[in-house]
C-alpha cells in the first residue's frame, strides 16, 4: 500500500477511538446548520474549497473585465480570533498529543542555506524591540484562501506585536473582495457598489491590481467602505497614519476620505497618465474612523492600509481565494514594483499551495519551478533590500472511496518550493513536515485541527501554525540578536547565486 493512504476500513467505524472522532466532527457540524453560531465555525464554508483542479495553465481560466461584489463588507465579530490564545484541547480516545502540537512548539526550523536570508527582518526587529524612532517593521504576506480568513496571519501578527510592538494592523482591500472574507483587530465595512477585477479574474485589461491583487472601481457616492480601530482586546486599538493606495488616470474622479465624522479631505484621481498614487492622512495616535466615498466617478482604488507612528510591527494579510504563487505575475511588473515599494516592507512571506495540490501533476513541476522562479525574482528585483520567507502548505488530503488519501502531488510541491526558495535567497518553513508530513490531515482532522474538507486547517489547527511560524522566526531570531544587537547599519539581503 502506498505511503499516502491511510485506509478507513468498514470495521475500524464501529472502534472506540473513530467513534469518539466522529462525535467531535458531528458537535463541530451543528455550529455549520445552527443560525447564529457562525463563532465556533472552523472555517467559513464559503472560504473552504480549493479551486478546481481545472487550472492548469500559467493564468485562471477567466474573462477580462469586472464583477460584482458578492456582498456587503461587514463587521463580523463572530469570526474573530479569541482575545487570548486558547489550549488545544485532547481528543477523547485518542493518544495524547504530541508536544509539537501540545505546546506549539515548532517540530521544524526555519531552513536558511544561505545563512543571511532573514537578517534585513532581524535587523529592524532588534530596532523596534530598543524601540528606536520610526523602527517600524512590515511585512507583506502573501497566500490562497488559508489567509483570506486571517487566522495564520492573525496570530503571527498578534505575537509579533506582542513582544515588538504595535505598529497598526496594515494592508486591506477597500471591500471584501470574495464572500467570507476577513479580517481581525480592526472594524470594516463596505457597499456592495464597487466593481472588482482580480488576478484569479475576472482579469483588468491592464494588469494593475496595487498590492493585493485586487482592483476595485467605484461610479458614485454609493461606492463607499469605512474603517475603524477596534474597542476591544489587546490589538488595533489605535491609529495614527492612514493611507489609501489608488489610480491616476484620464478621467479619473474623485474620492473623499471623512475622519471621524469631522474633518473631510479631497483626493482628485485624474491625471495625463495611468499612474499609481498613494494618499497618507496623519491624525493623533488614538481611536478613529475613516470613511472612504466616492464623490464623482470613475475612482479605480486598490486598498488601504492603517499605521501608528510607534516602534513596532506591521503585518499586511494578504489572502487570494483560488491563489496559486503562479497568479500574481498576472500583474504588470512596473506598477507590482512600485506597489511593494510603497510599502517599504522588511519581510515578504509567501504561503501557497492548497490551491497546486488540487491542479496535482497536471500542472508540471518544472513549469511550476519556473513560474515560481519568475514571481520571486520580480519580488527580490523590487524590494532588494527586504528578506524573504517561503512557507509551505499543510498537508491536504481527499476521499477516495473508503480511504482518505493525501494529495501525491504534495511531496514534490515541497520539495520544488524548498529549492525555489534556496535559489533565490529566501529562508523556507517546513509547515507539511512540522505537522506530521503525508497523511497528516487526517489525523489533524481527528484532532480538531483541520476540516472535514481534508483542505484547510481550523482556526486552532491555524493557530498552531501561525504559533509554529512565530516560533520558529524568533528561534532563529535569538541568536542574530545576541550577535549584532548592538549594530547600527542594516545588513544586506541574500541575493540569488
């Protein structure tokens, strides 16, 4: 039998240990039928499928033009993240858990060959942790829909900020770009009248998404999206600068930005050519409201992002339902450049794959080596001085019959995005390996800590992860800090041999 399958024979249902799993599964399926219990969801189901294993080509298969948003952007307090990190809980019947997961110590290091792929990162952590002036430390994190939710990147951003600082929650889209979409510590809302083109489609003819891969256009006043720092929990309590990322162009119109119901600013959007603009309001450090509205159209807008003048971190989510690494090189170079530059970040992460697993060997691995290649090198090419991070995916699984199988395409994604990673310079986090390796999910399923989907992890399995992730950044951390905590000169990024 091969290594992968893990078979679920007629007899095994009736023993102790599967019947308890099932119990577990079977009290997580009445939060998906219950009105009103969306909070103890593992996954909004509307997030929770993988794209169809019917994009195998460099692009999605989609029209050029714009849709529809799908729904109003609201508050959704319910998919929150909890104010503090909760244990993960035993499984009745099942063996105890290892102390990897138990702990949320990561089973894995970070993997450097190059010895120096991190140390731009590390250097302005060790700023912002002397809290130094303006060591304000962001990072760009890219991903399918694992980080649509925010929950990986939730918790990393929580723990960063936690022993740095909290420099803002960073990058969002002016709305929900698909349904489900989310994020945590900060409070949005937005119409359903905005036009969107994404880089999974529909496709805009030409190629500029800003930062998020995501183009939004509005026509009148009834296109608007609010934001607000939270009044609740630990995090995003406060602002002091916001900015909002938009387009230049012939016949643009014009946008307004309201503070607090009080002071109202005028941002006019035309211009001889198609350029990307970026806006910066700067208000007192404290608790505000920020409306955006367009006051005449076309406005063709991308995203917003909210920042505090304080020593910290800053982490930009960057979720892409039916993302594949492949997609964002959909992109016109020049204006993807400009847009990573405009966000001046220390780090850039890169977490796909849920999505690859389901194009299997359809897709082939030395055209996904390739396209790969090309994304990351466009990236180092546009932010020379940030560090990189590849994160690989969890393991995922499907069901076969009467056997749950994991994906066989998963090993060698590993393996192609360890050595795209090492090719170019950028540290890789093992998360397949760290979370047991092939025929893992379901066990983590089992466990509680991935969906019945076999796909993506729940919000405890996410917060594993996000914690692994964490750990395993400062792990390295620690000794780059007793080295050169004391430098004053940032280091170099690895380059590409």
């Amino acid at each position: 039998m091969a290594p992968w399958i893990a078979p679920v024979a007629r007899e095994a249902l009736s023993s102790k240990p599967v019947l308890a799993s099932l119990t577990v599964l079977a009290i997580i399926g009445v939060a998906y039928l219950v009105p009103g219990a969306e909070r103890f969801r593992l996954f909004n189901p509307k997030m929770g499928e993988a794209s169809p294993p019917a994009a195998v080509s460099d692009q999605a298969s989609a029209p050029v033009g714009e849709a529809n948003l799908a729904e109003e952007t609201k508050d959704r307090p319910e998919l929150a993240l909890p104010g503090s990190p909760a244990a993960v809980q035993e499984t009745p019947g099942l063996p105890p858990l290892p102390h990897a997961i138990r702990e949320k110590a990561p089973p894995v290091p970070i993997v450097d060959p190059s010895g120096k792929a991190l140390d731009p990162f590390f250097h302005a952590l060790v700023a912002a942790e002397r809290k130094e002036k303006g060591a304000i430390v962001r990072i760009v994190h890219y991903g399918d829909s694992l980080l649509a939710v925010d929950f990986v990147t939730g918790t990393l951003r929580r723990q960063l900020q936690s022993r740095f600082g909290d420099a803002g929650h960073g990058y969002m889209p002016i709305a929900n770009p698909w349904p489900g979409y989310f994020h945590n510590d900060v409070v949005r809302r937005a119409s359903r009248e905005w036009k969107v083109s994404r880089v999974v489609g529909p496709f805009a003819a030409d190629g500029l998404y800003g930062l998020g891969g995501v183009s939004f256009q509005g026509f009148n006043r009834a296109a608007w999206a609010r934001y607000a720092t939270t009044q609740e929990g630990e995090f995003g309590r406060s602002v002091s600068r916001f900015g909002v990322q938009y387009l230049e162009h012939p016949g643009g119109g014009t946008i307004e930005l309201e503070i607090d119901k009080e002071k109202t600013i005028t941002i006019e959007t035309s211009g001889e050519n198609a350029v990307l603009r970026e806006h910066v309001v700067q208000m007192a450090d404290g608790a505000h409201q920020i409306e955006l509205r367009v006051a005449k159209g076309p406005v063709r807008a991308f995203g917003t992002w909210m920042e505090r003048d304080v020593p910290g971190v800053v982490l930009d989510s960057i979720g892409i339902q039916g993302g594949r690494l492949r997609f964002l090189d959909q992109s016109n170079d020049e204006h993807y450049a400009q847009a990573l530059q405009m966000r001046n970040p220390q780090l850039i992460v890169f977490e796909f794959g849920l999505n690859e697993s389901a194009d299997g060997f359809a897709y082939p691995m030395d055209r996904y080596r390739e396209t790969s290649l090309s994304v990351m090198r466009k990236m180092r090419k546009a932010t020379p001085h940030a560090a990189c991070l590849v994160v690989a995916p969890n393991d995922v699984a499907r069901k076969e019959g009467t056997q749950i199988v994991s994906a066989r395409i998963m090993p060698e994604l590993v393996k192609a995005q360890r050595e795209v990673a090492a090719e170019v310079g950028c540290a890789f986090f093992d998360t397949h390996e760290a979370m047991g390796g092939v025929g893992s999910m379901p066990t983590w399923v089992r466990r509680g800590l991935g969906q019945p989907d076999l796909t993506h992890p729940t919000t405890m399995g996410a917060d594993v992860i996000g914690t692994w992730i964490y750990r395993a950044l400062m792990d390295a951390y620690e000794p780059y800090r007793a080295k050169h905590g004391g430098t004053s000169s940032p280091p170099a990024a690895s380059r590409e041999p």
